[in-house]
C-alpha cells in the first residue's frame, strides 16, 4: 500500500470546515490520511483555493493546542499557546473525524523553531560564533530544551493518540540550523551561511569539550573564515562538508560537529523513547552533517525534496534512512505536472512507502487534481 498524506493547517482545516476539507481530499483526491502541524513556527501564506476566510494566513506560531500544563510542570521552557487559538481546542476534532473516516493522522512538532519560544527564553536560542542569539531558534543541545521536547512529545502523542509523529527542524550543519535571519547579507557564499549557523552556545561548548574537543580551536577557525568572507573579496563557496575537510591542521572543527551532532541524536533518542507512537524524523535531501535514525525502533525519516529531484533523496533512502517523500504540491504541480506523477509512480517502485504533500492551502484545485493523478499511478506501481 502506498500511503498519500496531505498536510493541512489547522486554521484551513476549521476555516473551511473538517468535513468538506476531509470530503475533498479523501473522497476526491485519494489521500489516506492528513498531517497537521501542532508545534509550529511563525508563518505566512496566500491561501490559493477558493475560501471565504482571509486571503492572507498569517501566524506567529506556538501551539496549536491547549498543554495540559501538568505535563511541564518540571520543564523550565513552558508551552506558548497560539493566539488565534482562543478557547478553542479544535486539534480534538480533527482527530475524531479523521479516526471516524478511517484516516491516517499525522501530527508535526517543530523541535527548535515554534514561535515565540526562542524570544522568551533567549538562554535557550542558538549563539553564533559571533556570541549573537537567534530570536528564532532553540538549540535542541540544551538539556532545558531537550526537556521542555520530550514532555511536548509525550503530550502530543499520548492525548491524540495520531498515527505518527513528524519531527521536523532538527537539523546540524546547515544554514536553516541557525541563524537564518541575518544571512541574506552575507556575501561570502553559501558555506559562510552555514559556518555563520554553527552552534557556539553553552550547551554544544560543554558537549564537546566533554568528547575531547578543543571548542576555542574549533571556534576560532569558524571566526576567522567568516571574518575573511565577510571582508571580502574572497567568497566561501564550499558547502561545509567540504570546507571541513579542507581545513589544515588538527581536524578540531569536524570533532566539533561531531560532537553536537551526536549531542543532538542523543536528543532524537529521548523523544522517541518519550514518544507513544511511531516516530518520524524529517530531513532535507541535501544535508551535510544529518542527524541519523540508525538503530532506533520506531523511528523512520522523511525526506524533503527540493523540486522533484528524485535522484537526491534515492541516496537516503537506499541507505534505509527514509521510507517516506515530502513535496511542495504547489511548486511540483504547478512547474511539471508530469514530473509529479512521474516521481511518486518511480519512489513507490523504489519501495518509498509514503508521500507528504504540503500543504492543503496554498494548493489549488488544480493542484489537487494533479495529486489525484499522481497518487492512482503510485499506488499501481507500489
Ligand atoms: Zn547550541
């Protein structure tokens, strides 16, 4: 069988009604199941079908539940409830109807981006080598974050009950790991992005001075590339994978990353163990130092393509590090539409046992339709 799940947010889901949403893409659309964001970062989007709610969906993130707030009672960072949530409690709901229908109900916990959560608790954000804190960005390395993770984890997965958990924005070693908000004037390259987005808080510091790490070598060969690319007019290129290895000299940077990464998977472990339903970690196709599922029971990856580039998530998934695809329905539908019923019907030959398709509304019907297509071939071919 292969599965096809559409995300939705939940605002469209009410704003449009769970049922005639929930009509439409089961009924029409042949989707076995939706995914629902329930820890989610700030976000805006135009809603492109038809809808008599704003044009505009705008959120500055949070939780998209009420807590049960006995769950953090011994967790430093406390749950943010989204505003437009109101009393309303409607993640209940959506739940109930999707069990009722017989679909697969997936829910999505952002473990480092949730809004609002880095700006209260700015000892948690991540720090760049430049001691700057991202007012975006928790670093997962921090044991109170690390914490405040499994008790979401748990709450979530326990008081749902949801056929699978996704989560997302947990990611070492590349631009989105940090601090994003700053990089577009950096006119140094791609790999200053990524060498400016490496962790230097507290937390990552100790973890790797505690492995053997000289943390001040490692910092200082960050600090001084970036000072050279951002005084110009030498440009850093070279993704961070390869700028590492380039380095001369004892390799402190990669024991650095090492270190962190292995910090961050002992992170990925806890929140599988504090998990009550099969957990899945998402990933990008193209990242350099991934945090990795191996040996975990219970956890499974999903990958994200950029475009349809298959060929890019075909290393990961023969690896057995991902089973399951995500795709930018827009952007695939809308640029090659052949290349979306292409690409599900070769990942279900290749054995991809599920794809993602984000999201519900900034899809048109269009879009929809070129789903349906897409999803009736990979089921023939899986
Ligand atoms: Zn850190």
């Amino acid at each position: 069988m292969f599965d096809a799940i559409i995300q939705c947010q939940l605002p469209d889901l009410f704003d449009d009604g769970v049922d005639s949403v929930l009509d439409l893409l089961q009924g029409e659309v042949g989707a076995s199941g939706i995914s629902v964001p329930v820890a989610v970062p700030p976000m805006a989007y135009l809603r492109r079908s038809r809808t008599d709610a704003p044009r505009v969906a705008r959120s500055r993130g949070g939780l998209y539940f009420h807590a049960d707030d006995g769950r953090y009672s011994q967790t430093r960072l406390r749950p943010i409830t989204a505003d437009w949530l109101k009393g309303r409690d409607p993640l209940d709901q959506a739940a109930e109807r999707c069990r009722s229908r017989g679909l697969a109900l997936w829910l999505e916990v952002s473990t480092t981006l949730t809004g609002r959560v880095a700006t209260r608790y700015p000892e948690a954000a991540t720090k760049s080598v430049y001691d700057d804190r991202s007012p975006i960005r928790l670093c997962p390395v921090n044991p109170d974050v690390a914490e405040w993770l499994r008790a979401l984890v748990a709450d979530v997965s326990q008081r749902f009950s949801p056929t699978a958990l996704i989560l997302s924005d947990l990611h070492t070693g590349r631009r989105e790991s940090g601090v994003c908000d700053v990089s577009n004037g950096l006119a140094g390259g791609g790999g200053a992005a990524e060498l400016l987005a490496i962790c230097f808080c507290e937390s990552c510091r100790q973890v790797a001075a505690r492995a053997g790490v000289d943390t001040e070598a490692a910092a200082r060969a960050v600090r001084t590339h970036l000072d050279e690319a951002l005084a110009g007019p030498a440009r850093l290129d070279k993704r961070l994978g390869l700028f590492v290895e380039s380095l001369d000299g004892p390799p402190f940077l990669r024991e650095y990353l090492d270190a962190q990464r292995a910090a961050v998977e002992h992170v990925l472990h806890e929140a599988v163990r504090a998990c009550a339903v099969p957990l899945i970690l998402h990933r990008y196709s193209d990242e350099i130092w991934p945090v990795r599922t191996g040996g975990l029971p219970s956890a499974s990856g999903l990958v994200q393509m950029r475009d349809v580039d298959l060929e890019a998530a075909t290393t990961e998934l023969s690896r057995g590090a991902a089973d399951c695809i995500r795709l930018e329905l827009s952007d695939c539908a809308r640029l090659q539409p052949p290349a979306l019923v292409r690409t599900l019907t070769e990942s279900a030959e290749r054995g991809v046992r599920s794809v993602e398709l984000i999201h519900y509304g900034t899809a048109t019907r269009a879009d929809l339709h070129i789903a349906k297509q897409a999803i009736r071939f990979a089921r023939r071919s899986a």
